[in-house]
C-alpha cells in the first residue's frame, strides 16, 4: 500500500515537472520570438526608403510606383488605373500611422487623391478593393474626413456591378472575357476586394453588398480549392447555369499547382471573411488553407513562387506572398480559441517578419524599395525576383500589426480597419 502511494505521489511530482517545463519552454520560445523581432526600427527604415522614393517621384504623369526590377534603381510607375495604384497612397498612410508624423499624412492625402476618378466609372475594375480601399479606405480610417468616404461607398456599388448572382462571384478581368474566352471567370485574388463590400454595407452603403460578399466567399470557398484546400488561380463558370466549369491558372506554374501569392490571398480573405460576419465556417477554413501553405514552406519560411515549380531550389522566391501572409496570420491568430495554435500561427508569422526584416530581404541600399525578391507574373516573364510595391505594403501593414499585438492586450477585438 505504502509502494503504491509512493508511485501515485512520484508520477504526479513528474507530471507536475513535465508540465512546468513545457509551459516554461513554451513562454520561453514565445519571449525569444517577441524579442528577436524588433518592429519600431523596422518601420523606421520603411520610412527612410519611403522618403528616398518620394524624392524621386515625377511631379506629374505617371507616378504612382509599381516594381523595381531585378538588376535596376528606379522605379517602373503607373497611373491610377492600374490595380497597383492604392498601395503607394497606402504606405504613406500607414507610414502617418506607425509614425505620427504629419508629413507622411499630408503625401498621403496626395497621392489618394489622384485616384478619385475610380470611383466615377461603372464596373471599372474588380480590384477596385485594392485601388479605393488601401487609399481611401485607410485614409478615412485614420481621418475620418467625409469626402474620403464618398468615395468609398461609390466605389463599393461599381464593384457590386461585375457580381453575377447566377454564378455568385464577382467577375474578374472584365475587359479580357472575350480574349480569353471565359464566360464568367474569377480569381483568387478577388477575396481581398470583399473588404470594400462589407465596409460600406456597414457604414452607410446597402446591405446587398454585405450579402454579395458573404456569397462570393461562400462560392470561393466550395469551388476555388482542391481536396487537400490547396488554390486554384482562377476558375471559370458556366453563366447559363452558374456552374463550374473548370479551375486553371493564369500567373501560377500549372493548373494544378500552388501559387504562392494565391495561397496568401486565400489565407488573408477567409480571415477577414470571419472577422467580418463571425462565421465559424470561414475561421476554420482559414486555417484550413493557413495549413497546407506553412506545411510546405522552405526553411527560411519565404515561398517559391509556385509550390510546385520542379526547378525548386532554383526558383525564384516570392517575398510579397510572404508578407501577406505574415499579416494575414497575426489576425488569424487572434480569432483561434485554441491558444497553443494561435500561438502557433502568431510566431510563423513574427518568424517570417524576422526574415524579412534580414539583409537577405531588405532593399537597403539596392534601391529605394522596402523588400526585394517578390515574383509578379512568372508565366509572362514580368517583375521575377524583383521589388513590387504590393509586397511593401503587406510588409509594413504586418509590422503594424504585430506592434499592435505588442501592445493591446485586447487585440482579439481589435479590427485593422
């Protein structure tokens, strides 16, 4: 009787050691993540690289910056139709927000200015997500100034027009159905331009925005991703009937592969999918797609362009998907009850942004952009292992949001817009 007290009392003093030293082990891990990743002179440093591009803007004509390529210093830059064109207005909004300084306010009232005109045209374009929301869309979060919001609602209702309710999705590419002879097609990237939807449906627009989005994701989600929820690029529908009819590429190695950045956009969309409507099916399909792409990263945790490329490790990397994923998983970890796999998602993320922030990624002295090493159009043989505007701005976005997480003990309430 006495042996058998002893055993008890010796396997629970083990258990009890065994569960100090992993909790132990687990802060520990947590603190070195939080520690080695230093977010303020990370943002400081965007914000140097920023002044560099500023100064060498034209005065007028194009001048929105898009790439920098591979072996050059200067800037390729586009006007306001191009579905690059929000993300530079977009930096220097955020730049106002993690600096305080008035001066990165007043650029960025500039240049989001000189996108206006998107919101005049009927069913202009299905990024207008990108375009209208990363300018306007973080300009009136963080002014509140009513004219940016105009702007913003009427965006939102031209968007609403390219939505085919027979299909349910929003039509992607509008000008190039004929070329390309897709009856009704779209893309992956298009997750990311809902935001715009559920915004105004919540701050003045109709509630069928709200509806058209929430059906978009839904239709995404059951015909967009292959049994093991990896993405296809686009898939292409039947608009008699509204159903698919198949799912191919565009921009990723096959049909059958799993381009990088697509993989992101699918992570970033269904996360702020939940947040938006708090439907648990979104929440868990996010993690879903989260899986598959952290499963088979590189161990610099920065992907090849495509998954599936067969010339890996020779492949060219792709930093922008990186950044969108990093951002997208600090979120996502915020919104997983499970507190070990938030944890999880949380320092992936903070890890990635540790490799990002690393001379092997930074532009530095190369040139005036923040990231190096982002791959646009493989297919077409544009902007491979160069800098891309997009990828700066997912970058600062996540570091912004980790400084966020740093400091807001209720962040799960927290929304980045």
């Amino acid at each position: 009787m006495k042996d058998n007290c002893l055993k008890t009392r010796f396997k629970i003093t083990r258990l009890a050691v065994v569960f100090i030293f992993v909790a132990i082990l687990s802060v520990g891990f947590e603190a070195d993540a939080q520690s080695s990743l230093k977010v303020p002179p990370n943002i400081n440093y965007c914000a140097t690289q920023a002044q560099k591009t500023l100064g060498a803007i034209p005065a007028s004509g194009n001048n929105l910056p898009r790439n920098i390529d591979n072996g050059k210093t200067d800037w390729r830059y586009v006007n306001y139709k191009d579905w690059c064109s929000g993300f530079w207005p977009g930096i220097l909004w955020y730049l106002y927000e993690g600096t305080h300084d008035q001066k990165w306010k007043t650029a960025a009232n500039k240049f989001t200015q000189e996108l206006k005109p998107l919101s005049e045209y009927s069913g202009f374009d299905h990024d207008l997500g990108f375009m209208v929301f990363n300018s306007f869309g973080n300009g009136y979060r963080l002014t509140k100034d009513p004219g940016y919001k105009q702007v913003i609602l009427r965006s939102a209702d031209s968007l609403a027009t390219l939505f085919n309710p027979k299909v349910g999705t929003i039509l992607s590419w509008p000008a190039m159905v004929k070329k390309m002879n897709w009856p009704h097609n779209t893309i992956i990237d298009n997750m990311i331009n809902l935001e715009l939807l559920f915004w105004a449906s919540k701050n003045g627009g109709s509630r069928h925005l709200y509806d058209i989005a929430v059906k978009h994701a839904e239709t995404t989600m059951h015909n967009h991703f292959r049994p093991d929820y990896t993405s296809y690029h686009v898939v292409v529908y039947d608009t008699v009937t509204g159903k698919k009819i198949q799912g191919i590429t565009h921009q990723g190695y096959a049909d059958n592969s799993m381009w990088a950045r697509g993989q992101s956009w699918a992570i970033y969309g269904f996360t702020m999918c939940y947040r938006e409507t708090g439907n648990a099916e979104f929440l868990d399909f996010a993690q879903k797609v989260a899986d598959v792409y952290l499963n088979r990263l590189p161990a610099d945790l920065i992907p090849y362009w495509d998954f599936d490329d067969p010339t890996i490790p020779n492949a060219p990397k792709d930093a922008s998907a990186a950044c969108i994923t990093a951002s997208a998983l600090l979120e996502l970890s915020t919104f997983v009850k499970d507190k070990t796999r938030a944890w999880f998602y949380r320092h992936k993320a903070e890890a990635m942004l540790q490799t990002l922030s690393s001379s092997s990624y930074q532009s530095r002295g190369t040139n005036d952009a923040f990231l190096l090493h982002s791959t646009g159009h493989h297919p077409a043989g544009t902007e491979i292992d160069a800098s891309i505007i997009y990828a700066d701005y997912y970058y600062l976005e996540a570091l912004l949001r980790r400084e966020k997480l740093q400091h807001i003990k209720a962040y799960h309430h927290y929304k980045s817009r």
